[in-house]
C-alpha cells in the first residue's frame, strides 16, 4: 500500500464528531471484555493468535509475512481482520496505563506491517476478501477513533498518520467495499458491507464521503428488506445464521439515537418477529437444531418448553415446528422447505428434524467446513445427510433461478404439506401429526406426473444403532430402542450407509443414514414410532 506523507488526515475525519456520536460509541464499546484481553496480551506476550473454530497458530503479527502455507480460507479472512485492533477496543477499559500504551505499539507495529506487505500477484491470503475487508475496516476504524478520543493514546495515532494517511487507508477500504463488482448483494456479506461504511456514517458525518455514506444507507436498506421474511426469518436457510443475523437487528435498532430512522424503524419492526421464531427454533435445553450450516451445541437460551403440543406455524417462511411433549417427553419436530437463498443452502426441501427426550433421531450432516470441493462437505449438502424424499437419477437444482416452481408448505387440521420442484418435478411430502400425542408420525411422499423414481434418505444421530428386520428400521441409542420406522415391503429395498457428520467446524466424524429404494413407485409411506 502506497506510503503518503499527508499530515494529521485523522483530524479531517473526526472534526465533526459531536458529543452524542461519541457517547453512543462508548456505551457499544464499553473496553471491558476479558476474553479479548487474554486474546490480545497472548498476542503480545506469546505470539499466540486465537481463532474461531481452529487451532492457536503461532504467529507475531509485528513480522508477519502474510504469504499463504495452506490455511483454510475462512481462516484467512479472520486473520485479515486484523483481529487484535478489535481485542484492543473490546478490553481497553480493562488496561492499566502501561498495559494501554504496550498494546497500542503492539497494535500500531502490527498494522504497519501489514500495510507495508505488498501482496503477490496470485494472492491467496484473502487481503481484500468481502467478509475480510468490512471485518477489518470495523477494527480499524474503532481502533483509531478510540487513540483519537484518549490524549494518552492520541500520539500513536498521529505517529501512524504520518507517514501513513489514515485518512487514505480508511477511504481505500470504504472505496473498495462500495464497488459494485466487490459488493456481494443479497447476502450476509453484503449486509456487513454496507453496514460499516454507513456506521462509520453516523460517527463522522464526514462530508469527503458523504457519496460513500448515502450509497451504504441505501444498500443497507435493501439488504434488511431482502434479508428477512415478513415473518421475521432469516433466509440463509441455516438456524445459526439467523441468530447471528439477529444480532445486527438489535443493534441497529438502536440506531435512532443517531437520528438513523429509515434503518432502526425497519430494524426494530423485524428484531421483534425474528426474537419470537428464535423462541421457535430453540431446542428444549436451549441450543439451536443442527440444520444447514449451523453448528451443534450453539446455545442460544433456554426457553420454557410447552407441555401441550403446540405448532409454530412460519410456513411463509418455509418453517413449521411442533413442540411439546410426548408420552410425557419433551418433543421437537420441523419441517423445513424453503429456497429463498443460495447462501448455506443445502438440498434440504422437504426435510424433516425430529428431536425426542432431547435426543437428535432425525438430524442433519452439519456444515464441514466451506471447502466447497471436499467430498465431504458435498455428501454434507447433499440429500445424503437429511431425512429428505428425492428422485431416482436426479440431479438436486442449485440455481434457484431455474425451478420450475418455489417450495411451498401449509398446516392444516393435524396434518403439514409440503411441495418441492427441486428434482425438477413436482414432490410433495405429507406430514400426519393427527397422533403425534400417542408418538406416531405417518410420512407420505408422492411425485407428480411420475410412475416411477421415489427414494427416501433419513439421517440419524449420530450414535443411533439401526438394525433392519423386514419392512422396519428400528433405531436405538444407547443401547434403548428410541424409534421404529416402517416402510412398505413391496418392491422395496433398504439399506444402511455410514455418512459424514459435523458437529464442529472442520472436524468430521460419521453418522447412520438409511436408504429406502421405492424407485418402482411414485408414492411411498412410512410411519414413524416413538418409545
């Protein structure tokens, strides 16, 4: 990155921060963190960088040379945050005096060093990464706003702005983030990218970029509107993004108080519905089901679970759930079909998650890791890892653009349907609850204008044992028989797989599957018991 010799820039951005905007930024930054305090002294002292979802790699970011030796790419991108600005923002309340000014030079080498690598041609590292630059233009700008506002620390500002333009560095990433071709639209990205430049907005009101600012506030708008259905759910097709989504609801909902009301009134309308189907969502002790790519014992908070049957009923949305108990255990069951996104999505329409006595009996594969090329992480998206009807010699339709018709799903009087064109005809799978209360679930899958081609895959937990006798399948987990299911016997053919199973990023293990092969119907049942 080129080297200027500008003077001050910092001044030039802040000279118009008034009182308000400066407390609004303190109470969302209070600095008193204490995990980020242990993340960025065993930066400092150990040269121990912490990550999510991998190991501590060993790195000292005042000499790094930011070449690529293999790593993940979702390791990358964290890393290219430059994550040890935001450690010092979120635990400088925490810091003596000697501890602020040894982490501020730590952080101030660590930065110009980064800034003075020249990346290759063919780089691998992710530098100007979507998720990676909005990440890093959040830490950044929090990290130099807070050296503006201590005196104490001012000097290292000033240091870096000369001869490095801060000014210049920070326009750079806003100019980059606010270019069409890096603007990844209708995403979690995209909602991230707008969302720094125009919080970086409501700090400055810095004129120079007041195109910059009006064109965030417009995206970001767009990127609510389009991120949420109108009942309140997130559409990246995984729980777990829906809660982490959830997150930037709530906060900009606050956002008022900086007279941002085109953006916290419609925030504020749709934190409150996606808070009732995060309610929905949350399994009995409080974690969220593993669906999509949403990641096993992620605890969201514990609910009171209803005692009589009750049904969640988003189905607009793509979502109905069950929740209750039965035969005086605590029972859930979703049905899930929607394609409103292609981000996390997985070939999951029609899929069915039950949990009884909160054990997962018909699960989902989990995320793997974004390695996209991995056998299994294919197997994990695929209709292997979910308890989904699909279509003998079909190939599952990625392109949303290209179905013949969108997903649908109802509830009526004891009974969930559901219609799926992802095989590129018509499906439509059944859901029989009328005697759900007594443990008994009837399945019934039917493909339109078909003779033949009908296969079923259900996915089971983890440990669950499966042992097959005639026409039943009978699932057991910890050695106590939990579930029988039992399929037609005419010219029907089962069979049990071992697939791959994630419950942590990046660490895969197997779990039981069973195959049923009714590919001489169109039309197949199966009853589901629970003991």
């Amino acid at each position: 990155m080129a080297v200027t010799t500008q003077n001050n820039s910092l001044k030039n951005v802040f000279e118009n921060v008034n009182d308000e905007q400066v407390s609004f930024f303190l109470r969302e930054n209070a600095g008193t963190n204490q995990e980020a305090k242990d993340n960025l002294f065993a930066a400092i002292n150990e040269n121990s960088f912490k990550t999510n979802s991998f190991e501590d790699a060993n790195i000292d970011f005042r000499t790094f040379d930011w070449t690529s030796s293999g790593q993940d790419r979702n390791w990358w991108w964290q890393v290219q945050a430059l994550p040890f600005l935001g450690w010092f923002v979120a635990c400088r309340g925490l810091l003596s005096v000697n501890e602020r000014n040894l982490a501020a030079q730590f952080c101030k080498d660590s930065l110009v060093n980064w800034i003075e690598i020249i990346p290759e041609d063919d780089d691998k590292t992710l530098r100007w990464h979507d998720h990676a630059t909005s990440y890093r233009l959040t830490n950044l700008f929090n990290w130099l706003f807070c050296l503006w506002l201590d005196d104490d620390l001012n000097e290292f500002g000033q240091e870096l702005d000369c001869p490095y333009s801060m000014q210049g560095i920070l326009k750079r990433h806003i100019s980059w983030l606010s270019e069409d071709e890096n603007y990844s639209k209708h995403t979690n990205h995209g909602f991230d990218q707008a969302t720094v430049v125009f919080i970086i907005a409501l700090y400055t009101n810095y004129p120079i970029w007041k195109s910059f600012f009006e064109l965030a506030e417009n995206r970001l708008i767009e990127e609510i509107e389009f991120a949420y259905t109108e009942e309140g759910v997130h559409k990246e097709n995984s729980p777990g993004y829906h809660i982490f989504m959830l997150r930037r609801l709530t906060r900009f909902s606050k956002l008022g108080e900086l007279y941002a009301n085109k953006v916290s009134d419609k925030a504020a309308l749709l934190e409150e519905r996606a808070t009732n189907f995060k309610e929905a969502l949350t399994l009995v002790d409080g974690t969220l089901p593993i669906v999509g790519d949403t990641r096993g014992g992620h605890f969201v908070e514990k609910y009171d679970f209803p005692s009589e049957l009750t049904v969640y009923d988003y189905s607009k949305s793509g979502y109905v759930i069950v929740k209750g108990k039965v035969l005086d255990k605590p029972l859930y069951l979703m049905v899930k079909n929607c394609f409103d996104s292609v981000y996390h999505r997985h070939d999951d329409d029609l899929h069915i998650y039950l949990s009884y006595d909160n054990i997962d009996l018909l699960s989902d594969g989990g995320l793997g890791a974004h390695n996209e090329k991995d056998p299994r992480r294919i197997s994990l998206r695929s209709n292997e890892c979910h308890s989904v009807p699909y279509i003998l010699g079909k190939k599952a339709t990625r392109n949303r653009k290209t179905l013949v018709g969108d997903p649908t799903l109802h509830v009526s009087e004891g009974f969930i349907v559901a219609e799926s064109f992802l095989y590129g005809q018509k499906i439509t799978r059944t859901v029989d609850i009328s005697h759900l209360a007594s443990g008994s679930i009837e399945i019934t899958d039917v493909i339109d204008g078909e003779e033949k081609g009908m296969m079923e895959n259900l996915f089971f937990h983890q440990f669950a044992n499966v042992s097959l006798e005639k026409n039943q399948a009978i699932i057991s987990v910890d050695e106590q028989k939990r579930m029988i299911i039992t399929f037609g016997s005419e010219n029907i053919r089962a069979e049990t797989k071992k697939r791959p199973f994630s419950k942590q990023y990046g660490v895969y293990e197997s779990a039981p599957s069973l195959i049923i092969d009714a590919s001489e119907q169109s039309r197949h049942s199966f009853q589901v018991r629970l003991f």
